[in-house]
C-alpha cells in the first residue's frame, strides 16, 4: 500500500466529517492518535471538546442552540486501565464496558452497527490502542451500511501488530461531501506521522476544511512509561 501524505488527505477533502489517526511517532517514542468532528448543520457545529478523566467528551458550546443531542453528544476517548479506546459515537462506552467484562474489541462492536441517521447511515468507526511494558499495537474499525442498504452491516476490523515509527492508518466517516454523504470505503489508509505533537496538531487542524472543522483531539503515548500528553482545539471559543 502507497504511503500518503496525511496533509493532502485532510486538504483533499472538504467533508471527511469525522476522524480517527493511529499511528506511532517518527523517532519510534510513542503511540499516537488523533480524532476530529466536523459539521455542516447548526447543531453539529454547536460542539467543543472537554477533558472528562483521562478521556474526553462533546459538549454544546451554546447549550441554547442544542436541538438533538442523541449522535452528537457523546465520550469519544476513554482509557481502560492501558487501552485508550477512541470512537465517533457512544460505542466508545460500549467497548469500554464489554472489554471491561472480559470480551474483546470485535465482539463489543457486534452489538452495534451504524448510525440510524437515514439517508447518511454514517459509519461508527473505533480504534483501540495498547501500550504496555513497552509494547504496542492497535485495531481499528468500521462498522457501516451495505452500500446505502441499512438492511444489512458490513463489519470490518483491521488490526495492526508491532507498528512501525513514522507511519499511522487514517479512517473516516465519508469519502467526501454529498446527499446522502457517501460511506468511507475500503481499509484504513497509510499515512505518515511526523513531528512532536504540536507540530502534529497544527498539521492536522490547518488541513482541515476551515469552515466545517469543529474540534480536534490528538493524544501522544510514551510506549515506555505510559505517560501521556493530549492537546485539544476548538474552533468555537
């Protein structure tokens, strides 16, 4: 698989909507992630992101304007014990509480599938990261329509052991802008990781859509220690 750049992805569309990176850092230190929301309606744009724990959570930036909270309002990072779970919806707690008891990431999001939200149906896309004793590896999924069809879930989980320095794998809900909005389509794409994580975040928020970005989380991961730092920006202030 060609290796992209993570800039021209992000510059290249105007609607990819919402986002996960996984990756590691160029000089091998650490595991890392990004997750962005984007939105074209009032309500989704009404959003920031705050710190709930050693997560995160969507909030209404103007609690006056929310109207629908039920796909907008959500935890889309939450930590169990060395696993960071990061999601675009409320599966985010699904996977939390069922690898809590034991089950593992594939058979948690068995219980869900994509977003009733007719005639999008967008996708619910999960990753799951590890780092423990100086180990790490990640998986990432997809769970989505069946090409508009919301008869029947297509169910994709990819999987990535001993990740290599500089690299990371890209997911999102839609190939592009449109109406409906079309489905991500095929595996995780390839992109490159660089930079510490500042210079990561910039990449990331400056290359996406400026009138429809809303909020960008991004997480570094000492694979050594455990230790992590976040950034968090919001276009609304």
């Amino acid at each position: 698989m060609e290796k992209m750049s993570l800039e021209k992805e992000l510059s290249g569309n105007s609607y990819p909507g919402r986002g996960i990176v996984i990756g590691k850092s160029a000089d091998g230190k650490y595991a890392v992630t990004a997750y962005f929301i984007m939105g074209r309606s009032e309500n989704s744009r009404n959003r920031v992101f705050v710190e709930d724990g050693q997560g995160i959570r969507t909030q209404a930036f103007d609690p006056s304007k929310l109207t629908d909270p039920s796909l907008i309002i959500y935890a889309p990072v939450r930590v169990l014990g060395n696993k960071t779970i990061v999601t675009n919806g409320d599966q985010t707690d699904t996977i939390y509480e069922l690898m809590d008891k034991q089950q593992t990431f594939e058979q948690a999001l068995r219980t869900r599938e994509f977003e009733p939200d007719a005639p999008n149906y967008t996708p619910r896309i999960s990753g799951i990261m590890h780092v423990e004793d100086g180990n790490y590896n990640y998986a990432m999924s997809i769970l989505k329509s069946n090409n508009g069809n919301p008869d029947a879930c297509n169910r994709y989980t990819f999987a990535y052991e001993n990740p290599v320095a500089g690299e990371g794998h890209f997911i999102h809900t839609y190939m592009g802008d449109g109406n409906p909005l079309p489905s991500f389509e095929g595996e995780p794409t390839l992109v490159g990781i660089s930079g510490d994580i500042d210079a990561f975040t910039d990449l990331v928020w400056e290359n996406l859509n400026a009138d429809n970005k809303v909020s960008l989380f991004v997480r570094y991961i000492d694979i050594a220690t455990g230790n992590y730092v976040t950034r968090i920006i919001n276009k609304n202030k």
